[in-house]
C-alpha cells in the first residue's frame, strides 16, 4: 500500500498541494482542482482519486480508502530515512521538513519533559505538505519592492497554503542573481525549518541565486545574528517571524544596514496590526513594503502591494 501510495504522489498528473492521513479516515488529497479522495482499488492493484463533487454530500468519501497506523508508520520511517531519533527535535516541534523542502505536520501523543514537548509517540495524523519551486512568480512584484538599485524592506503576510515561501524562495533568487533593475545581491537565508532552500548534506536543493548564503536548521533569532556576524549581508532573509526574539533580530539588522525580506502569518495588513509587536514596527515604519498574499482563487494570488502608509502600489485586479 505505502508502495502504490508513493507512486500515486508522484505520477498524479495534476500538482499535488497537500496531503492529508488520519488512522481510520480516508486520505484527502488537494491539488489544483480541488480536494479529493485517495482511494486504493485492491482488486486492479491501481491509486485512483475520486473527486468530492459535493461536500455537503461528503459525496465519494464513503468510496475511499481508509489509511492505518502502518501506513503512517511505514512514511514516518521513509520520511525519516528510517532514523526517527535523528528528527527528534523537529518531531518535537510537530513537524519534520524531507528532502525537496516538503514539510510533514505531525500530531499524536506528546510527551512532555519539564515543561517543554520532546517527542510525538503515537503519531495519528500527517499533513504532507508539498513544496513547489516556481521561477519568475516573483518578477511582477519584485520591481515594487526597489528604489533604484536599493531593496526595501520588506514583509510578506499570508495565510497558510496561499504561497509566501513560494513567493520568498523566488524574490531570493532574483534579488541574488540581479537583472536590468541592478547588480545581484549578497542574500543571506536562515532557513530554520529547511523549507526555503531545501537543503540536503548542507547543499541547498532549491535555486536560491548565485549569491545566497543558507544557514540551514537554525532557530530564527540565533540564525540572523550570526549571519549579520559573519556573512555581512545586504539583504537578510527569514520565512514565518514572530517571536520577540525574531523582530529584535530583524531590527538589528536594519541597524546595521541591512535589508530585511520577512515573511508572517496573517490574514492581510490589518490582522497584523492586531499583534502589538507588530503593530509597534508598522507605526514605527519600520518596512517600507507590504506584500499581501490570498489563497483565493488560487495560491500566490497578489491581494496588494503597499507602502510604508500602506497606501496601494500596484493596479491589481
């Protein structure tokens, strides 16, 4: 099963997005068209995917086929390169991120050690979550976020599956590889969850420019000082920000003359500013550009481009 399972997630001729396996449940599967159900035809030996043609109905979820805890046992241990201990900490954090950049949420049985979760036993639900790398998705915005030659500051906010680390992966690569808006520049990427660049034995997988540097499985915070540190970037990089730790990184950044691309979960500017220390940096005008993004019609939807008075940039639609 785990065999034809693979299989169906790699010749699927529509993009996967998302994949969704909860012991006893069927396997939803989200791709361009939709959801839809996983469905394993024992007698034909073939995956097949039945679309859910109405919801309400939960039409076609009776015909799918229901996962098991050896199924999600058997893609741990791939996933894992069978040496689970070795993803302990990621496992601990409810996720682990496979070669390619795909990241796998994880929830279960937590085991908790002074205060703190060290493992997930038990594992009852996975949400694969596939990475997509999309050269040129970047260029219409990119000349928005430029003052001649200079990148400005800049923050990304979208909800989650709407495309941001798509969106950021590319902005990197065009930023270091330069074009007829200037010279590329120095990037340097804390890449906490190995998600931006995909690295596999400390090489990045993803096309991250000619002159990106990758601090791979670093927490966020620690990553951006020892980058300023040692790599004296021009443009710092770092996907999902929010901790206190984090903003205080980012800003001593800026101190030091380098431009901040981040990236923060929200809804659109004004879900943003609900957050204090958020809304601190907003009045503060600490970026200069706002770059919203919707998963709605599709992933990588442009809702709007602004100013540091959040005043529109781009004609949008």
């Amino acid at each position: 099963m785990v065999q034809r399972f693979l299989e169906q997630v790699i010749t699927e001729k529509e993009p996967i997005r998302e994949i969704r396996i909860r012991i006893g449940k069927p396997v939803f599967v989200l791709d361009s068209e939709g959801e839809k159900i996983l469905n394993f035809d024992e007698k034909r030996g073939n995956p097949e995917l039945l679309r859910i043609e109405d919801e309400k109905e939960n039409s076609g979820i009776e015909n799918g086929s229901m996962a098991d805890s050896e199924l999600i046992r058997a893609l741990m241990e791939i996933f894992a390169r069978h040496s689970l201990y070795a993803y302990e900490r990621e496992i601990s954090q409810g996720f682990l991120t496979i070669r390619g950049g795909h990241r796998i949420g994880i929830t279960g049985k937590a085991v908790v050690e002074s205060g703190h979760v060290k493992t997930v036993r038990d594992i009852s639900s996975l949400n694969i979550r596939i990475a997509h790398e999309i050269k040129g998705c970047a260029k219409s915005v990119l000349p928005h976020l430029l003052s001649g030659e200079e990148f400005l500051d800049t923050l990304v906010i979208s909800p989650p599956g709407a495309g941001k680390t798509t969106l950021l992966r590319d902005l990197i690569r065009e930023l270091s590889s330069g074009g007829s808006w200037g010279s590329g520049k120095n990037v340097s990427v804390v890449d906490e969850r190995s998600e931006i660049a995909a690295c596999f034995g400390g090489i990045a997988q993803c096309d991250l420019g000619p002159r990106t540097d990758v601090m791979d499985g670093c927490p966020k915070s620690e990553g951006m000082l020892m980058m300023l540190r040692s790599m004296a970037p021009q443009v710092l990089a770092v996907d999902e920000a929010g901790g206190e730790g984090e903003i205080l990184a980012m800003k001593y950044g800026m101190n030091c003359g380098c431009r901040i691309l981040a990236t923060v979960h929200g809804a659109d500017v004004g879900d943003i500013m609900k957050r204090p220390a958020w809304r601190e940096l907003a009045e503060a005008k600490v970026f200069s550009r706002y770059v919203v993004l919707s998963g709605v019609p599709g992933p990588g939807t442009i809702v709007g481009i602004y100013d540091v008075n959040f005043q529109r940039m781009d004609k949008g639609s």
